[in-house]
C-alpha cells in the first residue's frame, strides 16, 4: 500500500495540468460535476477508442449503437428503475443537508466533521425515506405530468429497447453483443472522491445476448476478458481484483454479478460491473412495449428469449483508475546529467492511454532550431498526437511532459542542424537515443505499438 497516491496529489495534478476542472468554477462550483480540458478530453478519449477497439475492432460478435439520453418513460417502468432505482436517505432538521442512510458511518456531520452525521450534539435527522436517483425533466413547452421524462440512468436500456432494431439489421444470432459508450446521470445523495461518484458521468456498457443455456460459460468469458483489458492497459494486477457479490447483494435483474475493483486511494472500490441479467429486459420490454424480443433460431425451429452477460463499465472511473496507476513522484538526474537531485513527478501511463505521444523542443529558440522543430510537428502529427513546445528551460518542458505521461520527448539541437538527427528521450527509463529526421515517424510508431508493462512493477 505504501506507493499509493493520495486523490488530493490527483487532483491537484488535472488543475495544474488541465486533465479536469470543477464545473462552473467561476460560479463556485456544481455539486460533483467535473469539465474535461484539453489533455483529460485527449485521454478519457484514448480510454474509450481502447474500449471500442476491444469490443468493435478484435471480434466480429459486437455491434455499437449510439441511442438517445432522453427515451420513452415507459422504459424506466419496464427496467424498474422508476420504482426500485433509489437509495434511502435522511435529512437534517439542523443543518438541512442530505445522506444516503446507508452511509452515515462514512459521513462527516458538517457542523462536527469529527462525528458522523446524527452524532453532534444538535443533530437531527429524520426518518430514513426512499429517494429515486433518476434526474426529472420535462418535454416540451407545457410542464404538466404526462411531459415528465428521465436522463437515462444507465446506457444499457437504450440497448435493450433496440434489441429487435438491431437483430433485424446486423444480420447477427445470439451470442451476439450491442455495445454502446454515452453520458448517464444519478442524482447520487453521496456523490464525491472527484470523478469516481458523481452526477453526470460517462458509461461503456456492452449487452451480450447469448443462448440460456450458455450464459454461465459467456460469465466466466467476459469476466475474465475484462479483467485482461485492465491490465493490458497498464494496471497493476496486484492492484486489480474480481469480487463476485453475495447473494444478498444482487440487483433485482441479476443472477450473478462480479466487480472488478481497483484500489484507488479510498481503498478498493468498484471499477467496472460484470452481471448475468438473465432474461429479465427483453421479456420486461416485450411486457411493457407488447413487441416480442425474441430470437428464432432457424435450425431448432425455436423461438426463445436469449440471456445476457453485461460488463458495465464507467469511463471517468476508468480513467481515474489509469491515472491513480500512473501516477509517480521520483528522484532523476538532471539534464546536465548531474546525479540525483531533480524531483519530478511523471504519469507511466500506457502509451496508447498518453494524451500526447511526442513532444518536440527546439533546445534554444534561435538558430533555426524551431524551425526545424516545427517541420519535424507538420511530419508527425498525421501520424500521432504531436505538440511542439519552446517555453522554458529544457528541463522544465521535460518535466511538463512527464506530468502529462508524454511518452517520448524529440529535442532538436545543434547538431540536427549539421547531420539532421534528433534526440529523442524516452519517458520511464529516461533513455536518448539518436534518431534520423527522415525515420522518426516510423521509428515512434514501431516504439508506440509495442506491449507496455508498468515500469511500477519492476523489471520484467
Ligand atoms: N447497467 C448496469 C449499471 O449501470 P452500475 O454498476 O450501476 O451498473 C456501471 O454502473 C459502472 O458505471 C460502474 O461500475 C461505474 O464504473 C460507473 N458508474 C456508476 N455510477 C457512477 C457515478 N455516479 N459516477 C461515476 N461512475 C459511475
């Protein structure tokens, strides 16, 4: 445990270095609501491509659908979130704040941080009540009751309700998946630890309907596929685990269900759900909507309902979690090549998660050095995500770099402007190499597409 970053060290990184900001930071801030900058939209981006390349691009037994955040109120009673979806709560007749009564332990009481909310001595907290997590609004110019719809409070139903959609035009047969990454919302009582738990957040959520009596084989297979993703990807595996739930613990819909869990700096905690939903959406669906979502197997001459295997997965937690793994603090030489005695603080993230693959520093800005340096940009940037920088010492841009996990950094000096080669520094071992103008670009690639192992976990 003794390497793991504290979220105050997270966070304090995305401000400085533009990953994530508070939303509406000018107006003091919204309740756990987060905005992406520049390198946080670069890299959550690179997460989910990772995501679509696993379920799209490797297998031929996936297709993606992008369906619509506001859906027909009639889903949310047929998926039982409109009845089921809550979480109870208590107020304070004191302070007039809200918790989820399930968590009153983990709770500070504002007035006494030191208490837990109901131990300070003035307070006073109310009945535990029910309180639906879907967020209400209304459609159209007329606000009465039949105009109430919800923000979906999970991508998934949007897959269910296309399920005949999409059997009719994918030309596909169970075992078959819909996969689908958009933005869901929970009014959460308890939101908080930055973007782990908060109100508008982004899923990857995949629907794989299989024959019933194949579903505990397809289980196992996307456990285990899920897990692999993780830390093909770059995590720890000590820092990664399956925890299957008690039988007390299952959702309404579920026969089984497994988590995988990361240890972020508030301890393990769930990344990603993997769930056996069984039958119950489609038939809830087929009840509510009176469509049959049915499959008709052609060579039984059956018509049955096919089961389904879901890993649930959540792409800010997901990023966070590949955040908190990269995260370093470390000793190195410096430039000059001065033993020791340089701080820096450096993302090993997977090269295919770095927001930035190259960076590319004229060493001064004279000489023709940046523009040398800009035409060595204008070659890479077809081919990776490529910045030129010229602020500041070297030293400073290189640390800038490893604050952003920059694999490689291509420095121009003065002897490119004599043989026409760069130097080109490598993030985790702080190797240099010298590299040919004319051969960068595939020498980056073929550096860039190579299996990537945590330099946390020590030499392989
Ligand atoms: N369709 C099943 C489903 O939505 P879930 O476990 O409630 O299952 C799946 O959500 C994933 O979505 C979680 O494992 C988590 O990564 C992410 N997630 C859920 N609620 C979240 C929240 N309030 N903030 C950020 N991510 C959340």
């Amino acid at each position: 445990m003794a390497d793991l970053v504290s979220m105050d060290k997270i966070v304090a990184l995305c401000k400085r270095r533009g990953f994530i900001f508070a939303s509406s930071e000018i107006y003091g801030g919204l309740g756990s609501t987060y905005d992406y900058g520049h390198y946080g939209v670069l890299f959550k981006q690179n997460v989910k491509n990772e995501w679509w390349r696993a379920m799209l691009q490797e297998r031929d037994d996936i297709v993606a659908l992008d369906s619509a955040i506001l859906q027909h109120p009639r889903t949310w009673e047929a998926s039982g979130h409109l009845a089921g979806f809550t979480d109870p709560m208590v107020d304070c007749r004191t302070c007039g704040q809200r918790f989820r009564a399930d968590h009153l332990h983990d709770l500070q009481c504002p007035r006494k941080p030191s208490k837990p909310p109901g131990d300070g001595p003035d307070c006073s907290l109310t009945e535990a009540r029910d309180f639906n997590l879907m967020f209400e609004t209304t459609m159209g110019p007329v606000k009465d009751s039949g105009a109430t719809v919800y923000l979906r409070p999970e991508t998934a139903q949007g897959i269910f309700v296309n399920f005949k959609n999409v059997l009719q035009f994918s030309r596909k047969k169970p075992p078959f998946g819909i996969a689908q990454i958009g933005k869901s919302f929970r009014n959460e009582i308890t939101p908080g630890n930055f973007v782990f738990r908060t109100r508008e957040f982004e899923q990857m959520e995949m629907e794989f309907f299989v024959p019933p009596d194949e579903a505990p084989q397809w289980y196992e297979h996307w456990k285990q596929a899920r897990m692999e993703w993780y830390v093909e990807l770059g995590l720890r595996p000590d820092h990664l685990r399956l925890r299957e739930h008690d039988p007390d613990e299952l959702s309404h819909y579920s026969s089984a269900t497994a988590d995988v869990e990361y240890l972020f700096p508030i301890g393990w905690s769930e990344l990603e759900g993997i769930a056996n939903r069984g039958d119950f959406d489609l038939t809830q669906h087929a009840e509510y909507s009176g469509e049959k979502l049915e499959y008709f197997d052609q060579q039984t001459k059956e018509h049955y309902v096919p089961h389904v295997i879901e890993p649930a997965a959540g792409a800010d937690r997901a990023t966070l979690a590949f955040l908190v793994d990269a995260y370093d603090e470390e000793e190195i030489d410096t430039p000059s090549g001065a033993q020791g005695g340089e701080q820096r603080t450096v993302l090993k993230l997977h090269p295919r998660l770095a927001p930035v693959k190259v960076a590319v520093l004229p060493l001064v800005r004279k000489e023709g050095q940046p523009e040398v340096a800009r035409e060595i940009v204008a070659a890479l940037r077809g081919r990776m995500q490529t910045e030129y920088d010229a602020g500041g010492s070297i030293g400073k841009r290189y640390r800038r770099q490893d604050e952003i996990g920059t694999p490689f950094c291509v420095t121009v000096d003065h002897q490119t402007l004599e043989d026409r080669t760069v130097t080109v520094r490598e993030r985790d071992s702080l190797g240099q190499d010298r590299v040919a103008i004319g051969e960068l670009g595939d020498v980056l690639a073929a550096w860039l597409a190579q299996p990537w192992v945590s330099p946390k976990l020590g030499p392989t």
